[in-house]
C-alpha cells in the first residue's frame, strides 16, 4: 500500500478579507489535544469503510479501495462541516431533535454516517457487522496502514485542523483572531491560548495548547511530587500510590501488639520508638492474656516486677506480641506464681477493727456469765423440797 498524495485543496476563508478590503493573516491554532483526537479516529473509519465496501467481493480488496475512499471521505466530512451551521438551524426547528455542540462528537457522527453509506449489498444483509472477524480485519488494516505510512498524522491533523474550524463557531477549540500584518500575527502567536506547547517532564510525550497547560500539570503521570505521607523522597505521580503504601517511611502501619489489646497505628519509621516507649503497656497486655483471673492491681506489680528482673534491652528486644510473650514466660518462671498483696489499712481502719474485736470479746464474756448465772439458778430450784416449794 503506497502512500497516497493530498489531492483535496483545503480553501482558505475570503469573505471577511472582502469586508475588510484587503488580505488578512489568521491564526490557525487549534487545541491541540483535540486535533490529536480526531486525527486519530480517522484511521479506524476508513479502514471500517474500507472493509464494509469490499466484504463478499471478488475482484477488490480493502488496501486496493483505500486511495479512492480516502478522498471520499475527506470531501465528505469537509462538506458536511461546511454546511453543518445551517443544517442545524434547520434541525432545531424539529421537535425532539438534539444538535451536539462538541466538535467531536460532530466529527464522529460525520465518520460514522460516512462508514454507513459505503457498506455494500453483502454488509447490509448479512451478520457481518456484528462479527468477531470485522474486528479483526479493521485492526489489521489499521496496523499495514500505520506500518506503512498511509495518511500520515500531520496530514490526518490538517483536515481535523479545517473540519474544526469549520464546526467550531463558539471558538472552543481554536483561536479565531485575524492580523493585517504578518508582524502582528506572529505577536499574537506568541501568547496564543491555543499554541502548541509539550511538556516539560521526563518521559512525557504529549503536546497541548498553552490554556491546558494548568490542567496537563495537575494530572501529568510523569510530573515529580513531594511524598504525600510527608516522606522526604520526591516521587513521579504515577508511582505515588505504590509508593506510599509499599515503601514509603510515613506510612500508617498497625502496633505489632494489635492482637493483645494495643490499637494504635503509627507511621512505619517511628515503629520502633513506639515499641521502646510503651514497654510496660505491652507487658500489662501480655499478663492480661495469660493471667485472666488476676486483678489489674495485682498485674500493675508483676510488670514493675518484670522490668526489675529483665535484663538491660530484652523487653525492647521484642519486636511482636509472641516475642514479648516468650519473654515474659522465661522471666515469671524466675519470678514464681503472681502473690496477692493485702492493702496496708489505715489508722480509722486499724482502731474501727479494734473495737469491733472488744465488743465482741464483751458481748462473749456477758453471754458466759448469763449462762453461769443461769446454770446457778437452775441447781438452787432443783434443791428445794416440795413442801418448801409452797411455803
């Protein structure tokens, strides 16, 4: 497939040169990302017609048909956007007929009824639209054509160039001013919205008009950011997510004592001076596990007992839960059972006590001299005779 010649004259505009009397020099800047947008759908259009036209046939093959339906299509599209202004005065007069104003979107469409209309006999009554194998041979064809060099992209850009123009009245996407002096067009060129500017970062390889430009910056995958943990390392944009959740030093990271009690989550490079200033937290926690029946007064000594026993550095050598646990072991073995510890009682205490044994000792020693007396009395009446009983 040879590489075909641009035989479709694109005319410049000549009317407001008669109104104002003499030549005028316009800026031809268009938003570059949209140019490159619709350049770029060109080639699976025409390879679509291309294939559509010739499905069934004998004599022709798509490659043989891409000169001639190039040309087609490229005086169709530049036809329809010429006339599209009025056609969509004439549609919005229609009820329920809704008139896209995106460029694209227009230009899409503009491909697409283009496509339609080159089907053949054998397309339009046939299954071979939806097919799996239309797919595939639209996709080769686009790859011999690319491979080949048929329709280049700047020349693709420049009918997307004139297509825009043509389509674009609201001036969205190109730069519609006009110069009486070459001097002063190339003046304006040099502040356009709409010139061409790349990007600066490495690796990046898009080209956008100079009013993308903020827009390119907050979303370029390329651009290097400061860490957004607040690390010092500077990392490319693309790479921030990984970064801030696999080796980032400020990243958020569970206490390794989460499963005995400790709730906290601090960022990875502080994780060790976390561990160093809660030592006796962990061993309460700890003790709290393997000695569930003891008081948390009880537990609150054995850990002061604990770090007297424990070697300068073993605690904070426990870098986990099951580390520490094995640690304590070793140490309570040396230590013995945990022993409960009576409170000290104070001085109100101490007396409320001592009165409460004297009064019982009282109480005691009247109930022994009632139970005396009474034995006594009960001897003196079984003494008596009768007689004496009546006297």
């Amino acid at each position: 497939m040879d590489p075909p010649t641009d035989d479709i004259e694109l005319k410049p505009e000549t009317l407001e040169e008669e109104i104002e009397g003499g030549p005028l020099f316009h800026c031809d800047f268009c938003d570059a990302d949209v140019v490159d947008k619709v350049a770029q759908s060109f080639l699976p259009g025409l390879a679509s017609a291309c294939v559509d036209n010739t499905t069934g046939g004998l004599f022709k093959t798509p490659a043989n048909v891409a000169v001639e339906i190039r040309k087609e299509m490229v005086e169709n599209l530049v036809q329809r956007s010429e006339n599209f202004v009025a056609e969509s005065v004439v549609l919005e007069g229609v009820g329920d007929v809704e008139v896209s104003a995106d460029s694209y979107d227009i230009i899409s469409d503009f491909v697409d009824d283009f496509v339609h209309s080159k089907r053949n006999f054998f397309s339009r009554v046939s299954g071979w639209i939806l097919s799996e194998k239309r797919e595939d041979w639209i996709d080769d064809l686009v790859q011999e054509m690319e491979i080949n060099g048929f329709w280049l992209l700047n020349r693709r850009s420049t009918v997307a160039q004139t297509l825009l123009k043509n389509l674009d009245f609201r001036n969205t996407y190109h730069c519609n001013m006009n110069f009486k002096s070459p001097g002063d067009l190339e003046k304006h060129k040099l502040s356009c919205g709409f010139r061409t500017l790349s990007c600066g970062n490495e690796g990046c390889d898009s080209s956008f008009s100079a009013a993308q430009m903020e827009h390119h910056d907050s979303t370029c995958a390329f651009k290097m950011l400061s860490c957004e943990q607040k690390c010092a390392d500077i990392i490319m944009r693309r790479e921030m997510d990984r970064h801030c959740i696999t080796t980032c030093p400020m990243k958020l990271v569970k206490c390794p004592f989460q499963s005995v009690g400790c709730q906290s989550t601090v960022p990875q490079r502080t994780i060790e001076q976390h561990r160093s200033d809660n030592i006796p937290s962990r061993l309460l926690y700890i003790l709290q596990v393997s000695h569930k029946g003891e008081s948390l007064e009880a537990l609150k000594q054995r850990v002061q007992e604990l770090e007297k026993v424990a070697s300068p550095g073993r605690l904070a050598s426990a870098r986990d839960a099951r580390s520490m646990a094995y640690v304590v072991k070793d140490l309570e073995a040396k230590l013995g059972p945990i022993k409960v510890h009576t409170e000290k009682k104070s001085d109100e205490d101490v007396k409320d006590l001592i009165d409460l044994r004297e009064e019982k000792t009282n109480i005691e020693a009247k109930q022994v001299r009632f139970d005396a007396e009474k034995e006594a009395i009960g001897i003196s009446e079984s003494s008596r005779t009768p007689n004496e009983s009546f006297n």
